[in-house]
C-alpha cells in the first residue's frame, strides 16, 4: 500500500499543503512551478486582475497546452499507422507479384 505525502507548494504567493503519494512529490512541485511560470506571464499582462479570474485564466491556458500536445501525439500515432500501412502494402504487393510469376 503507498503512503501519502504533504509537499507544501507555493502559487501565487500563497503556501498550500498538498497531499500526494510517496514519491509524487518532484512532480508535484514541478507542477506548481508551471502554474507560477503561467501566473507570471499573466500577471505581466495586467497587474489588476484579479486572483478568481487569474487562477481561472492559468487553468485555461494549461489545459489547452495539454490538449495541444494530446493532438501532437495523436497525430504522431496516426503518422506511425500511415508509414506501417504503407510498409505494409509494399510488402503485400510484392508478395502479390511473387506468385503473380509462379
């Protein structure tokens, strides 16, 4: 059975205890330093916002980073299927031809 972990993490300037399981506790601290890493781009954008709409913000441009790379590696998938089919096929057709000639 794992154990849980509290890590405290800072966002935004505010320390929060975050519960995680052993060994977890790198990536969740290395999360927390992208949502900073968003935080701060915005935050240079327009220092009035306010936290609901900045912590909102931040959700949404990390979600979309996320979407984005499930397409690139969709796309990769799809890739690596087109390049074995066309292997594939090759290979059929000369299969094909082989017993074309006997």
């Amino acid at each position: 059975m794992s154990e849980t972990v509290t890590v405290k993490i800072e966002i935004n300037g505010v320390v929060y205890p975050v519960s995680c399981m052993t060994g977890e506790e790198d990536r969740l601290i290395e999360s927390s330093k992208e949502v900073n890493k968003v935080i701060a781009s915005l935050s240079n954008v327009s220092e009035t916002i306010g936290e609901t709409r900045l912590l909102a913000m931040t959700s949404l441009i990390l979600a979309d980073k996320l979407i984005e790379q499930e397409n690139i590696s969709e796309n990769n998938n799809l890739n690596e299927l087109i390049n074995w089919l066309e292997k594939a096929t090759e290979r059929m057709n000369k299969v094909a031809k082989l017993l074309e000639n006997k």
